[in-house]
C-alpha cells in the first residue's frame, strides 16, 4: 500500500512539472498599427481572456485610426514588455 501511495504522489508531482498546457487559460494581446504602412510604430492595446474581446477593441481603436491595423498575439512565449514571440498571431 505504501508503494502505491508513493507512485501517485510522483505522479502528482511530474504532472506539476509537466505544465499540462491543456489546462492553462489563453491570453490575447493586442497591438495597433495607426499606419498599416508603418509596422514600426504600435500601440500596445492590452490583454484579453478571449480572441473575440481583443478583436471588439480592435475594432474601436480603427474607427480611430481609418488608416490602421491591428495584430493579436496569442500566449506569449518569451519576450519582456508589450512585445515578444507568441504561439500564434492574427487578426
């Protein structure tokens, strides 16, 4: 009985260690470009819970900027600040 006691608790721990992605709850950032022609200069916007949230402030800030764009960054992998590498960018 002890034995099994110890296998789940090792378990327990490499699943902790392990991260488990699965269970880890998805950021979106949002940047806006005011110069779609201009990638250099951005605006970092904030982070979401939801692709669909970033999108809707998006959609505000390019009534304000006719000539802009916008980008969302899904889980930041690495990087300090408002920009960096993310698992994944779109609109």
């Amino acid at each position: 009985m002890r034995t099994t006691g110890n296998i789940l608790i090792c378990l327990l721990i490499l699943v902790g260690f392990c991260g488990c992605d699965k269970f880890k709850n998805d950021t979106y950032d949002l940047f806006v470009y005011p110069d779609k022609n201009d990638f250099t200069n951005h605006i970092y916007v904030g982070q979401y819970s939801t692709a669909d949230e970033a999108r809707d402030v998006a959609a505000e800030h390019m009534k304000k900027y006719p000539n802009g764009d916008y980008e969302i960054g899904k889980n930041k992998i690495e990087g300090d600040g408002d920009g960096g590498v993310y698992e994944e960018t779109f609109r």
